[in-house]
C-alpha cells in the first residue's frame, strides 16, 4: 500500500478527498502538531514512516540535498489556487516507470510541472527530465 503523505497547505476538497479515491492518503498534520511543522522536521518524519511519498507545493522542499533512500519528495508547480489539478497530474506521474510504484521512487526529488518532470535520484549527480507525451485535458 503507498503511504502518500500531503503538505498542510493542500487542501482537502481540491487535493485530499480526489486522491482518497484512488489512492491511500493522509496530510502531514495527522503526524506532527500543526505548531511544529518545520521543512526539518518535515524530512525527520518522513525519514521514520515507511516509504512515504510527500506531495507538496512548497518549492523549499525540492532540492537535490533531499534524496534519501527512506522517502520520495514530489514539488507540484502549481498555484495554491490551482492545486485542484494536482490529482491528475500525481495519476498522471504514477503512470511513468520512473515513479510506478513506491520502490522505484524512492530517494527522488522531483518537480512536477504540466511539460515536464525534472528529478534527482540518489545515487546520480545529473538531475534527469522526462517530457510528458501528450498534454493533459485541462
């Protein structure tokens, strides 16, 4: 079972309730008290589950510095206003190889945009880019 993990700022109706039908799901204060949510104590947490995915549109957390083989880290380009499109784009993601199921992506950091998915692996210095087939209806 994947243990996909959402950053506080997603919001349940846009982000949280769309993924809950597909996928198992659960936001990051369920973890850690709202008051004590540091981008350090974030990676900690995430380093202590196992295998979780952290989905995110907080731009902080994508840096090469962050791979780790315990976790994956994913960074959706996306307004807070347009984070009800974060759903297709994750649906979308998990369709590559490269993010196809919670082994492979784990030690990633990834940006997720509309074109693209740019991402560092641990264990490679060059961060990789996969251009996506087709563009998403909107």
């Amino acid at each position: 079972m994947s243990q996909i993990i959402l950053d506080e700022h997603l919001g349940v109706r846009e982000v949280l309730t769309p993924l809950q039908r597909w996928i198992t799901v659960r936001k990051i204060e369920d973890f850690i008290p709202a008051d004590i949510l540091k981008d350090q104590r974030v990676l900690q947490l995430l380093g202590q589950l196992k295998q979780p995915t952290f989905v995110t549109l907080d731009a902080g957390f994508c840096h090469r510095r962050y791979r780790d083989r315990r976790y994956c880290l994913l960074y959706f380009v996306l307004p807070q206003a347009e984070q009800r499109r974060l759903p297709d784009l994750l649906r979308r993601l998990f369709r590559l190889p490269e993010f196809k199921s919670r082994t492979v992506r784990m030690g990633k950091v990834a940006r997720v945009n509309h074109e693209r998915v740019e991402f560092w692996q641990v264990g490679e210095d060059k961060q990789r880019i996969l251009r996506w087939l087709a563009s998403p209806r909107r």
